[in-house]
C-alpha cells in the first residue's frame, strides 16, 4: 500500500486539473447512481464498492462538480464491485500526455446479464464524459470468477492484443496496477517462492481466520506463462509499433526474453512481489518500467548484444519524452527527468547525446529515416525470434504427440 500511494502520488503529478479529478472520483462514480454525476444510467444500475466510503475530501470534489450531489453512508449498502483499478502506464516512467486510463471494475459473478448490461452502458457514458473533458479513458468490466478461470469476452487493455494473451496481461496487471478502493489481490498475500502452491496456499489461508472472503480478490497467479501466448503478444506488438514504436521495442523484446527462459519463465511480476517483500521501498527501482528495461538489459548483457542494449535505452528515452537539455528541462514532472537522468548517467552518456535525441523534432529526413529504419530493424528482430520459438515449440509438441 505505501508502493501503491507512492504510485498514486507520481500519476496525480502527471495528470491535468480534470484528469486529478477524474481519479478522485472514480470510485465514487462506482459507489453510488447519483443523477447529477457523470455515467449515471439508472437507481438500477449495480453499485457500491466493497468497503469502500469516500473521504470529506472526494464528497467535497464531488459537490463541486454537482451542486445536487449529497452522500450518505449506508454500512447495508449492496455492494456488487468487488474492486477498482487503473492499470498500464499511469504514474510510471512512461507515462506522458498522450497516455489514457485503463480502469478495470472488478465484479463478483452474482450480476444478472441485465445488470452487467447497465453497469457497461455506465463504463461507456464515463469514457464519454472523459472524452469531453479533454483525455481518453477506457472501463473495462472483470467478472472475477471467470477472469480468475482464464475467461474473458473483450480485450481488457489498451496494451494487449485481446483474449489470447491472459498470463501476459495479468502479468503486466500485478505489475502496473493501481488500486483504488475495494478489496485487494489475493495475490498479494502468496509469497512468490509458493507462486506453484498458489491453489494449495491460498485455500491454506482462507481455512485461516486472517482475512475475511470480502477483504480480497482473487485473479489468479502466474506459477506458468503458456508458450502459445508469445507469438499473438508479439504479432500484437509489432500492430501496436506503427502508432507507439518505442514502446513497442521494450514490450517486444520483454515478450523476446520471457520466451528464451521457457518454461520456466520467471515474470516481472514475481521480481515486483519479491521486491515489495523485502524492502526497502525505492520507487524508482520499483517502477514498472525500469523493472522492463533492467530486466532486458540482463538478458542482452548476457547473450553479448551491446548493439541492441543501446537501441533498448535510445527507445526508452524517447518513449519518456523528457527533456534533459535545452530551455524547458525544469518544466513539471520532475521525478521523471530525475529518474531518467539517473539511468543516463549510468548508461555513460553525454550531454551531446541526451540533446542530440532532444533536439529530434529538427531532425532532417536522413536522421528521421535511419531512426525509423534502426526501430524496424529491432522490431523484425524479436519478432524472427518469437516465430522461431513457436515454430521450435510446435515441433516438440508434434514429436511428444
């Protein structure tokens, strides 16, 4: 939880006035159907988050935002969501302007179909309201019990390629969430040395008197990441590179690292989890993204490729997008530059080549094209390696079938 406030904290510093204000309330949006607030459907819609009860802070932002609004607590509330989370980019390294919100609203499987239809109609007039205030959000609807099971109907992340690809998104899930209210992941409590005794250790510990069945949520655990699941996260990747390239280049070759150590895949989740176990509590070795850099930044150094571990800190850099150089180097967000500044140092770097790279807008078509080209060719590289690997593992199969 001090992780999660740090978290919480660094994405309130990169938000603008109505996306703070947005985050505020999202859980209260979910609480309560109060005409005057934004996605209100109908006093039918499921709503009341477990456990959940708004600060005087969130009433107070509320009333601003609807004069009519008012609150009042009721300890016999119905309360259908279990929990609420953003995920993805907020309040990393990575986060920019350009970034929206992933909201997952985490359901028990009691919601009629009606029910669940009301409850997605108001996730669809919130990403409206959102819209009209100036960014992109996205609510995606998590039935619990079927998540946990590997089922979902829809893509559940702006990042992920669909429903292929369930290990790697929960993976990138525990990783990058942020919870807002409700209850918290199971998960959390398992020691990652008894990720493989998940089903044993978490039945252990609901048999216990230690927390109650409505204090957490269960989404599953990650003892495995099936091979079959590189290949569609690669493809995807490759699709997701024509609008985020950069990005792309990290997620690729995380996806390219995974693969080399299957089946025993030890997944940057499990790496976050030790780390948050252990302590001390550094946010910065703790961000999602440094942990996706230091971890492919192993496996290059390993393998000998000097050559792509710098091709892996130029598309970091610029995927920041943080001037370290020039006139506007301590304009907002100065935790990202100082952080980014920190990883520079360390890479040996000058202060010609951060201005170099922060002076690519008047870049001219030659310096453009080889840029693009050097980001094509990293791209094409993990893919070849992941088609390989499929192509090895569905030979295995044939040979054990």
């Amino acid at each position: 939880m001090t992780v999660n406030q740090g978290r919480i904290a660094r994405a309130m510093e990169s938000l603008a006035p109505r996306q703070q204000r947005f985050l505020r309330l999202l859980a209260l949006f979910f609480h309560v159907n109060h005409p005057s607030l934004p996605g209100y459907v109908s006093d039918c819609t499921p709503a009341g988050v477990s456990g959940y009860e708004p600060d005087a802070a969130v009433i107070s932002t509320a009333k601003r935002l609807a004069r009519e609004f008012t609150y009042a607590s009721n300890p016999e509330r119905r309360q259908p969501i279990h929990s609420v989370f953003l995920m993805g980019s907020l309040g990393t390294l990575a986060h920019t302007d350009q970034s929206d919100m992933d909201v997952w609203v985490c359901h028990g499987p009691q919601l009629t179909e009606a029910e669940r239809k009301a409850l997605k109609r108001k996730c669809q007039r919130l990403e409206m309201w959102a819209a009209s205030q100036g960014f992109e959000a996205h609510c995606f609807l998590i039935d619990t019990q079927r998540f946990a099971q590997g089922e979902h109907e829809v893509q559940l992340c702006t990042e992920n390629g669909g429903t292929t690809q369930h290990h790697l998104l929960l993976d990138e899930f525990y990783r990058t969430a942020i919870w807002l209210a409700g209850r918290t992941p199971l998960w959390w409590y398992v020691p990652a040395c008894e990720e493989f005794r998940y089903a044993e250790f978490t039945r252990a510990t609901r048999d216990q008197p230690l927390m109650g069945s409505d204090e957490v949520v269960d989404l599953g655990h990650l003892a495995r990441i099936p091979s079959n699941e590189f290949l569609g996260a690669g493809l995807w990747q490759l699709f997701k590179g024509i609008e985020s390239p950069h990005k792309s280049v990290l997620k690729l070759l995380l996806i390219e690292v995974y693969a080399s150590e299957h089946p025993h895949v030890n997944c940057l989740s499990l790496d976050f989890k030790r780390a948050v176990h252990a302590n001390p509590l550094n946010l910065d070795e703790l961000d999602p993204y440094v942990g996706v850099y230091r971890r492919i930044e192993r496996y290059l150094i390993g393998v000998g490729d000097l050559q792509r571990l710098e091709r892996v800190r130029r598309s970091l850099y610029l995927q920041v997008n943080r001037k370290l150089t020039g006139p506007t180097v301590h304009v907002g967000r100065q935790w990202q530059r100082q952080l980014l500044e920190r990883l520079t140092v360390e890479w040996g770097w000058d202060q010609c080549t951060r201005a170099a790279l922060d002076n690519r807008s008047h870049w001219d078509a030659e310096q453009v094209s080889h840029e693009r080209l050097a980001v094509a060719r990293e791209l094409s590289v993990s893919y070849r390696f992941l088609r390989q690997f499929a192509l090895g593992e569905k030979v295995r199969t044939t040979a054990l079938g």
